[in-house]
C-alpha cells in the first residue's frame, strides 16, 4: 500500500531525508506516546515541550527548524488556541488534536489555517496522524496546477494547497493552463473550472487527456453550477473527480488526499512490476518499455548512453 512505501522510505538508513516535529502538549505521557510512535513509524525526529514559554524559547532560538507542530486543544476557553497561536506566529503548519468533534472548535481551527484536526483517543488517532504527516512531507514535492479564471477563487484555492505544502501553479484559462503543462511535466494534479473563456473545463479535461492519461496525471473538475449531470460530463471526459463549489476546506482536502493516494498506489504497483523483488533493479519489462522511449531520444538529438552488465 502507498502509506506503507511511504514509510519505508523515511525509515531507510540510505534516505539522507530527515525532519524534526514539535510535539507541544502539556499531558507528558500523550505526548510521551506520541513521540514514540511516531519516530517509530517514520524517520524523523520528534521533540516534546510541555508549555508555552518554553515552547517560545525554543523556536525562538531554533527558527525555522521544524517542518511541522502538533499540539492539542482540549476546550473552547479564551486561551484555548495559545498553542495554535504561538505555532501559527512562527510560521508553523499544525496539526491539531482535540478532544472530541465540535462545530465552534472546528471553525476556530480552520479560521487558523491548521492543517487537519484529529480526535484524541480514537483508536486510529496516532495512525492517522502518521498518514497526514507523511502526506505533507510528500506534498512538498508535488505541483499542483489551479484552472480558474475567478482571482477569488484562485486565491482562496491557492492558499488552501499552500497550507498543504503543495508547489501550487495558476492559470486564468485552458490556454494558459495547457501552456504550463507542456512547461510542467511533472504537474500531478489540476482543478479546473467550468466556467471560463475561450475553453471550457470539460474541453479542457478533453485536450488534457489526449496527452496525460490518468494514472500520469489527476484531475478534478470544480464549478459554481447547480446543473447534476456537469459532474457526469467532466468524468466522461476524463477527470478523476469533481466537486460542486462552494466546498468546505476539509472536502477538498480529503478529496485531493484520495485522489494522490490513489495515484500513490498505482505508481507503486508500477514500481513493483518493473524491478526485482529481491534486488530491486529494473527488470527485463522494464528495459523493453523504457527502451524504446529513450531509443527514440536519438530522433530529438537527445544524448544516449547505454550500459549493459
């Protein structure tokens, strides 16, 4: 499963990546726990602080340290989210951990841009924050391209991926957008709207998948429109998904996380049938699929080294 390559990935001793996370919470042995499981599930360094002032001290001498905080908030009082203040004054994405599901505490936390929210003592709760930190930590590496030709939207959309550590590229059009990707290679994922000018996003979707097929590149349709079969229409023309605005922050996050690691999954099965299960180099069916390609460099005057053994 693409959660468990993931971590095997940072748990490698190869893997020069590693990064460190603030764990700040005043229950010592949650937080005790925390860090346990999480160095146990992924290479990274996780570091405890048990109250505010020495929290501040910390990233204030060690700025720009860490790639991620994870703090809890247990009730609604004024000065429930210091926590998540302090984190958010240092530039710090957050995850953040409450005691159970509430409407007001929930709108507090997206109002501070926090990553997700998790309920504690669910008995997945540890997990799922080792899946969310894993997905970040990919994200980084991951462009994803914003068709819309609302600066509104574009904003609001842009910020939210943003926040999710994404490379986010925008275009106003199709034409602009099909520019960027043929510029892009290695955009993964584009939302696109319906409506725009010149092309619009179900032609879009059309054009797209003539070049990008879909376990090469996501897309997911968005629009203000109250029409039920647009959603229909943009899956016959390829996307991978749609989603009717205005959408909530968590839907789109959830949809754009089952999207990428549904992708995450299929890359890996190809990974799997291309290499040697016991000494991971690349196989036979490997070299016929990817020599012909490179072969056919030659007609572009791209230089060709090849090594047999």
């Amino acid at each position: 499963m693409p959660n468990k390559h993931i971590r095997k990935a940072l748990r490698d001793p190869t893997n020069p990546v590693q990064f460190q996370i603030l764990v700040l919470d005043q229950d010592q042995h949650y937080a005790l726990t925390l860090k346990l499981e999480i160095e146990s599930q992924l290479r990274v360094n996780v570091v405890t602080v048990h109250s505010i002032p020495a929290a501040r001290l910390l990233l204030t001498q060690q700025p720009n340290t860490f790639f991620l905080g994870i703090t809890s908030v247990i009730n609604l009082d004024s000065d429930a989210f210091e926590k998540v203040d302090l984190l958010g004054e240092f530039n710090i994405p957050i995850i953040a951990i409450v005691s159970e599901y509430e409407d007001e505490m929930r709108d507090q936390l997206i109002k501070r841009h926090v990553i997700d929210y998790v309920v504690k003592d669910q008995s997945d709760d540890i997990t799922y924050i080792c899946e969310l930190i894993q997905r970040v930590y990919k994200n980084v590496s991951i462009k994803v391209l914003v068709v819309d030709d609302s600066k509104v939207s574009q904003f609001v959309i842009g910020r939210e991926l943003s926040l999710q550590k994404f490379q986010v590229l925008q275009a106003y059009n199709a034409i602009e957008a099909l520019d960027i990707l043929e510029l892009h290679g290695d955009v993964k994922l584009v939302l696109v709207d319906h409506q725009m000018s010149m092309i619009d996003g179900i032609t879009f979707v059309q054009k797209v998948r003539a070049i990008y097929p879909k376990d090469q590149l996501l897309i997911i349709g968005i629009s203000t429109s109250s029409d039920p079969r647009l959603a229909v229409k943009f899956l016959k023309a390829g996307a991978n998904d749609f989603i009717y605005k205005p959408f909530n922050y968590e839907i789109l996050l959830c949809r754009i996380n089952q999207n990428l690691d549904m992708l995450d999954a299929v890359e890996f099965a190809k990974h799997l049938s291309n290499v040697d299960f016991l000494s991971n180099v690349f196989n036979r069916r490997y070299f016929f699929e990817r020599g012909n390609k490179i072969f056919h460099a030659l007609d572009e005057h791209s230089p060709l080294t090849v090594m047999m053994m």
